[in-house]
C-alpha cells in the first residue's frame, strides 16, 4: 500500500495524533529519504563516507524513517526503537573492508561494525544493491 494511502487508512480508522506520533515522522509526512543528489536512500546501496585517512565504503544496512533493516537482528531493531537511537532523517551504515574507526586503546570504548549517521552532502551514493 503506498504511503499516502497508508496515512489516510490511519486517519480514517480513528488513529490518534498520539498514535501517529510513535510512527517514524518521516514515513508518516511522506518525505523520502535522499541523498545530496536527490537519489532515494534504499537498504543495501554502498556509499562513501569521508574519514580522517580519506574516503571509506560501506553499505546501509537500517533506514531511520521506516527502520527496515538488512541482515541485521531483530533485537538490533528493537533496541533503536525502545532507546531511540536512530532519528527518522538517519541511517546505520556497515563498514566493508577494515572498520576506519578501530584502534586498539584501552583507554577508549571499542567501536563496532556499524555507524549510524545523518545524511549529509558527504555520504556518496556509489552502488545500488543487487538484490532489488
């Protein structure tokens, strides 16, 4: 069902603002997700990301404004729901290739696989996913 029909179906049926509040905010105004370029943002594109040593890949893996995610847990998605942690203009990206954020200091927090990040005029679309 495409989202504006979606919207109205909840309106429709008697859902509450507050019930509509506790939607992704993006999905419910029909804003899309896109970057710079104005491409939509799908699950599994593989885009670029500048880091301090230059430019790194990665593939999006969770979208904020529809929390649809890719092979990731489904505890994962609970756990950004339950703490919001991943605002509804972001996404989490995963590292391919050598993770740019590791090191090996105790004397910091150890930094995982993934990165949750806005969309900026930084993150280049390079690859779209094959599955789709």
């Amino acid at each position: 069902m495409p989202l504006n029909e979606a919207r109205k179906d909840c309106l429709a049926g008697g859902w509450t603002a507050y019930a509509l509040l506790r939607l992704p905010l993006l999905a419910v105004l029909g804003v899309r997700m896109e970057y710079h370029d104005n491409q939509d943002v799908r699950l599994g594109d593989i885009v670029e990301l500048g880091m301090p040593d230059g430019r790194e890949k990665a593939r999006v893996v969770m979208l904020g404004d529809t929390y649809k995610r890719l092979e990731l847990e489904a505890s994962f998605e609970s756990w950004v729901k339950k703490d919001k942690i991943l605002k509804s203009d972001s996404i989490v990206i995963e590292w391919l290739g050598k993770n740019p954020l590791s090191h090996s200091d105790p004397n910091y927090a150890l930094v995982g696989n993934y990165l949750f990040t806005g969309i900026s005029a930084d993150l280049k679309l390079i690859g779209r996913a094959r599955h789709e």
